[in-house]
C-alpha cells in the first residue's frame, strides 16, 4: 500500500536520521501514527498545518510503501471530507509498522510561508 505522511522539518531530520526507513517514535502525547492514504490531504495537512504552526513554517510530505497484509490490520478512518482517509497505527506498533515499510520514505513535496 503507497501511503503519504505530512511532517515538519524536526520529524524529517529524525527519518534521515533513520536512512529514511523508518519513523521515529511518537510522544507521550501522540497515542496514534496516522499515515494518509492520498497525497491530496497529505499536502493539505503539511501545507496548512505544518506550515503554520511549525517553527520554520516548513512542512514536507512524504511517499512510502508498506505491505499490503500488514495494512490490512488496520482500518481506514475518514476524518473530514471523503478523501480525508488515515490508517490509525497505536503509537505502540510503530516499531512494527516500520518494519513492514518497503523501501525508503522519500520527500514528494516541500511547503514553506
């Protein structure tokens, strides 16, 4: 499954840190992973939110590939309009999800203020 993940700069230092193969773990506060399904709200998010509220008004999406199987366990989840599709992962499966990514997570997009 090609899946999109919205972030901002502090987050994608963390990934290249990781050779882009994996992503870092979620904080206290963030009890859910939340890839997209569509590059469409990816660039939303990354060009709306991260823009704005991230310290160097910069937000990137990323493109990434998982196993199909893998996914499977998760549910889909509108949250907004039809195409505001997410996969829910609990913060304590990352781990796991990053090992089931194909490839590397490459930067598709950059947006800046």
């Amino acid at each position: 499954m090609i899946l999109y993940r919205p972030v901002g700069t502090e987050e994608l230092k963390l990934i290249r840190q990781c050779e882009c193969k994996a992503f870092p773990p979620r904080l206290p506060e963030q009890p859910i992973f939340y890839p997209v399904l569509n590059e469409r709200y990816a660039a939303e998010i990354a060009s709306g939110w991260n823009v704005k509220y991230n310290h160097d008004h910069r937000g990137y999406v990323t493109k990434f590939e998982v196993e199909d199987e893998y996914c499977s366990r998760f549910a889909v989840q509108t949250v907004g309009a039809s195409y505001h599709k997410e996969l829910w992962v609990p913060a304590e499966e990352l781990e796991e999800f990053n090992r089931h990514i194909i490839g590397k997570i490459e930067v598709i997009a950059e947006y800046s203020a």
